[in-house]
C-alpha cells in the first residue's frame, strides 16, 4: 500500500487525537466543521456526489496533478469556492459521530476503487483524478487539516 493510501486509512484514528474544543491555528472550523468537511470530500474522492463545477482551467491539468504529486502543502486559508466564508452548522450530534463518519467514508473510498480499479472521478479543482492521484489529493487535504489542530506538523 503506496504512502497516501496508508495516510487515509490511518485518517480517522489521528482524529481521534484532536480535543472537539480545540481552537485553530487557522482557518473557520471547529474540529468537528473540519471532520464533517472531510467526510464531504472523502465521499467526493470517489464520486459521491458527481461535482459537475469547475474551478481549474483544462490547460493547467498537468500542472495540478504535479502538485498533486509533489511534496508541496496546500496553503493556510487556501480558498474553496465550494464552500461559504462561514463554516456550514454542523450535522452530527458530536464529535465522535463526525469521526466515525469519516471512517465510514474512508471505507467507501477504498472499496469503491476496490470495486472499480479504473474509476476516474471528476474532481472541481484538479480535473479528472483516478485512484492514485484521488489518494494523493486526499492526503494532502488530510495533512493540511491536521495542521489545522496540530496532530502533526
């Protein structure tokens, strides 16, 4: 199993670590915003739902998937035009319902590229991802939030 599978599989148990009253050290959610949100984009690693907006120009592709690749981090406060300047309310009655989410979806993910090794998902800012670089993304997201709540650096 490469790296960024690894990381995703390991995702729900290092969110365990974090404390629901955590503060920030940048950005809008909460913990539990921040748990919810990545459920949201697991899912949406492999299709669920079908995002048909855009926010990447065609040409830059290659370039997107390079970093995708790459070492590189996402920014602090990098922008997502999916989502409001206010973090949605959250769904789940707690923390530990948001967490077992993820590892629900985390589930999904891996048994729907189990299912569909040629899946290829449409994604709104990186374009069309297949498994590997749908693991990459998704780890980088991961690692980026887990800055967010300093479980790792």
């Amino acid at each position: 199993m490469n790296a960024q599978k690894q990381f995703i599989r390991e995702f729900p148990e290092k969110l365990k670590r974090i404390s629901p009253d955590a503060q920030p050290l940048f950005g809008k959610m909460n913990p539990q915003q921040m748990v919810e949100h990545m459920a949201e984009y697991i899912r949406l690693g492999y299709g669920n739902p079908v995002v048909t907006e855009s926010f990447y120009a065609p040409e830059a592709t290659e370039k997107l998937h390079a970093f995708l690749r790459s070492d590189k981090s996402f920014r602090e406060n990098t922008p997502n035009p999916l989502m409001s300047e206010t973090p949605p309310a959250t769904v789940h009655p707690d923390y530990a319902t948001a967490v077992a989410d993820v590892a629900r979806a985390v589930t999904e993910l891996f048994d729907a590229f189990e299912r569909l090794p040629e899946l290829k998902v449409a994604n709104p800012f990186f374009g069309l991802l297949d498994e590997e670089l749908s693991y990459h993304l998704l780890a980088k997201h991961a690692a980026h939030h887990l800055r967010q709540f300093p479980v790792i650096s």
